[in-house]
C-alpha cells in the first residue's frame, strides 16, 4: 500500500459519484444508464487505485533514478580521477627525483672532470673519485670520460669493454650523435634512451660537455638501468589498481601498453634539468570498469530504499570524506617522501662528493706546504697548486649551495644572509666571476619567504652566468622599513624586456615564486647597460 492511497481511493470515488436516479425516471428511460456508473465504480477499485498511483510514483521514481544514477556516476569518475591524479602524481615525482639523482652525480663527475682536464689531477685520482660516486646511486651501469668526443676509460671496466673506443660525436646511432651535440652547444647535460648500445639491455644515456679555457676538451658519460626507476615508482608491481605508461619527450614509449594513452588517462610530467617525461595512468580495466560495482550497488540501493536521495547523500558523503582522508594522507606521504629523499641525497652527497673535495683540497694545502719547504716558493710550481686548491674550494662552495637547495630549512638555522654568502663564493670559484654581498642584517622573514629569496637569486644569478656574459654581479639584502628588499645586480649585456630574449623562462619562474612569497617583482634592463632585478616583501610592521 502506498501512502494516500485511501484518500486518492476517496476522491477517486467522490469523482466518480452519480446520484442514483428515481424508480420512476429509471422506468422511464429507454436505455439502462444506471448500469455504467455501477460498472465504472465495481472497475475502479481501491486496489486498482493503488497500483495506479504506484504506477505514476515509480514512474516518476524512475526518472529520477535515472538521472540520480548519472549524476552519483559522474561523482565517482571524478573522485576516482582525482585519486587517479594524486598517485600519478607521487609516482611521477618519485620517478623525476631518481633522474635528477642520476643526472646530479654525472653533473659532479663533470665538474671534478674540468679539474682533470685542467691538468690538475692525475687519472689515479679520477679513478679514485669515480670509485667512490659510482656506489652512491643504483642502477649506474657506467660512467665513462671521452676526450675528443672518444671514449678511453669505463668504470667498471670489466662489464663495459663495449664503450671502449666509442665516437660518441660520430657514433653510428644517431641518438648519440645529437645528444653529443646539444651537450656541446647548450652547455646543459643531455639524457635520452633507452639506446641499444651494445649491453644486454636498453640503457639510458646521459653526457656532458668537458671545457678546458673555453675550448672544448671532451665528455663525461653516464649509462643507466631504466628499471630501478620504473620499481621505485611502484611501476612494475602486477597486483597494481593502475594502468601506467612511461614515454619520453620525443614519443617514445618507455614503459606500458600504448592502450593506456588512448584510454583519457591522467598525465602528468617527468621533469628534469634537460626536458621531461609524460606519464599517463588510467585504472585497471578503464574507467568505466573502476566504478561498475559501486555504481551498480548504489543503482540497487535507490531501488530498494525507495529513498534514493538519502542514499545517494549518504554514499557520497562517505566517499567524499574517504576522499579527503585519502588525499590529506597522501599529500603527508609525497611530502614526508619528498623530504627524506632530499635529505638522503643531501647526506650522501656530502658523505661522497664534499669528502672527495675535501680530500682534493686537504692534499693541495699538504702539496703546496711540502713545495713551499722545499723549493722556496717557487711560483711556476705553487701556481698550479693553488689553483687546484681554489678548484676545491669552490667545489665545496658550490656544493654547500647545492645541499642548501636541497635542504631549505638550513636557510632559517643559517640564515639567508649566509645562504647567499656561499652562493657567491660557488659563483666566484666555478665561474671566475666577481661576486659581491651586501647583508648587514639577516631579515625578519617567515621560512618560506627566505627560501623564495634564495631561489630567485639562484635563478638569477644563473641566469646572469648562462647568457648575461657579465664581469660582475652584485647582491644585496636590506631590511628597510616596512620592507626586505633583494636586488640582484651585474654589468651584462643587458636586454630589452619586452622582445624576445634568453632566459625568459628563468625570469617567469623567478615572478612566480615572488608572487607566492607575497613580494613584489621589478625587473630593469636595456641592451648595453646590464640588468636589476628587485624582489620587496611588504613586512607587517617596520619594527618587526
């Protein structure tokens, strides 16, 4: 029985009604038309009544259902989609940390290979350095050096013996040949791969350009395994909800089916310092097939409750709050991961790179005492000696920098006077360049905005360095009243800022972050006449 079912029996009644007529009227008339109402009435009964009024109900109940179950199927490919997203995204950035791991040692084998090209260290020292980088990170088939653009030493050498003798700048496969060339016009380290190269297995190939005085002197090579990437990401795992595909930025496709890259998937980029990767995730089975059960389980639900609506809130609500919870310890996850990754690569690195630069300039101070004692400081012999010595220096200097970048919570215990302190010394001891710091006081500022500070200098100076061609640079941080100012100064080149110019990225990324930092960017500059940049974060009061 369905509610108001005996009212609307009532009325249909009432409606139906006609008063009886007379004994006589009824002789009187020709036909027998007292017999279709009494018909109509034995035919419309209660129970008819009902189904009635439960036919237009479900009828209606139907329609809404209908449009209830799309809209509950919409929530669910969207909530999935974001959960999709979030885990691609983790993975993604797992996966772009271990290149960028990869990429930062070749990045060190290079710098400590400008000191051998130099003259300034023997091969047994190069052995000694690659012996003690190689282990730090998995997955390092080789690490080779090749001057003239030939390869003559591969660590280990045992299981390398095919990239003896190899032209990379006239190698057979042309991969190798144009990523040879763009290290040696950019300047940048080059990864591309997987190449078959002569091992049992596809490899991916990272090189840089060695220059000795401006002339180039060779390359450094680095040769990886794939693999460890894809299983750190979690990528290799057959019991997983997600469907992935790796390819890289020309299209070739690194991992997965290429089913996935037609099947709407979430992409997300695989950053590093010379490009990037795409890596698209739908789930198992598409995503249609993810959210089949729980659709057909909430479609059942409205059906029987007969109150879908309570239902469908309900349900979502529910889900709405596993999402949330799913998303806020996730994000705790990729960013409890992301900082322990930088700190494990922070701690090996100065445990294996700083170390050997120390070692480097601990044995150039004990060399340069011994020909001081015994030659009577002869220039042409302590010239070579401190040079390798200021080398060291200004490795370590850079790395000091580098271990900052990676851990940013060093600048509030240092400070961000100190922090761009030893960015100028690694400037000055790599680049040659004069680099001056004025900071009389370490500002009053939040964390985060001393790290953006710090990040816009690096990628200023960076700048400065890669296309500015300038003799000086100059950094300043004042605390003024009701402000913190940073200026970064040089006596370059110079550019018009409404053209065309290099760099433009480096200077879009430094207004964003001073748009994040709450600061305000000014950027001047004409050809000729060198270039400021001025990044001012409004403080709440200018007694602090």
């Amino acid at each position: 029985m369905f509610p108001g079912e005996n009212s609307a029996v009532r009325n249909a009644e009432r409606n139906l009604r006609v008063t009886r007529p007379s004994t006589a009227r009824a002789i009187d008339a020709p036909f027998a038309m007292k017999r279709i109402p009494e018909t109509w009435k034995e035919q419309f009964t209660p129970q008819r009544a009902a189904v009635l009024v439960g036919l237009v109900t479900f009828a209606l109940y139907l329609a809404a259902w209908g449009r209830m179950g799309g809209w509950f199927a919409g929530q669910l490919l969207e909530e999935l989609r974001a959960e999709v997203e979030l885990d691609a995204t983790v993975r993604a950035n797992v996966i772009s940390s271990g290149v960028s791991r990869r990429l930062l040692l070749l990045e060190s084998f290079a710098a400590f290979s400008e000191v051998m090209a130099a003259g300034q260290a023997s091969e047994s020292q190069m052995r000694f350095y690659v012996q003690t980088v190689y282990p730090t990170v998995d997955g390092i088939y080789a690490l080779a050096v090749a001057p003239d653009g030939v390869i003559d030493f591969a660590f280990p050498e045992d299981s390398n013996t095919h990239l003896n003798r190899m032209d990379i700048l006239n190698s057979e496969n042309a991969t190798v040949a144009r990523a040879a060339q763009r290290a040696q016009e950019t300047g940048d380290v080059v990864l591309v791969g997987p190449l078959e190269l002569g091992s049992p297995q596809p490899v991916l190939l990272g090189i840089a350009a060695i220059y000795n005085e401006g002339d180039l002197w060779g390359f450094v090579v680095m040769t990886a395994d794939l693999n460890p990437l894809l299983v750190s990401a979690g990528l290799t795992e057959e019991a997983s909800a997600l469907q992935v595909a790796l390819r890289s930025g020309n299209g070739l496709l690194l991992f997965g089916e290429p089913a996935v890259l037609d099947g709407d998937p979430v992409l997300r980029r695989v950053e590093y310092p010379d490009g990037a990767w795409q890596l698209a995730a739908v789930p198992a089975g598409g995503w249609e097939s993810a959210i089949r059960s729980e659709l057909q389980a909430f479609r059942l639900a409205l059906l029987l409750l007969g109150g879908g609506l309570a239902a469908a809130v309900t349900v979502a609500a529910r889900r709405q709050f596993e999402l949330s919870q799913t998303v806020e310890e996730k994000t705790i996850q990729a960013e409890t991961a992301g900082q322990m990754e930088r700190s494990r690569l922070a701690r090996e690195l100065h445990d294996s790179v700083s170390q050997a630069l120390y070692g480097i300039a601990l044995g150039a101070r004990t060399l340069r005492k011994k020909v001081v004692e015994q030659h009577t400081a002869d220039p042409a012999l302590i010239e070579p000696v401190d040079y390798i010595l200021s080398l060291a220096q200004g490795g370590l200097a850079e790395m000091r920098s580098l271990l900052m970048g990676l851990r940013p919570e060093e600048i509030g215990e240092q400070g961000l006077a100190t922090a761009l302190k030893q960015l100028a010394e690694g400037l000055a001891a790599r680049h040659k360049i004069g680099v001056k710091v004025s900071a009389k006081q370490e500002p009053a500022l939040g964390l985060e905005q001393k790290v953006a500070l710090y990040r816009i200098a690096q990628e200023a100076t960076h700048n400065i360095i890669k296309h500015a061609q300038a003799a000086h640079i100059t950094l300043n941080l004042v605390d003024g009243s009701g402000a913190v100012k940073l200026e970064v100064i040089d006596d370059g080149n110079g550019f018009d800022p409404d053209g065309e110019f290099p760099g433009h990225l480096g200077l879009k990324t430094m207004r964003e972050r001073a748009i994040l930092a709450g600061a305000n960017f000014a950027l001047h500059s004409a050809p000729g006449k060198g270039t400021r940049i001025q990044v001012t974060v409004p403080v709440l009061d200018s007694n602090h």
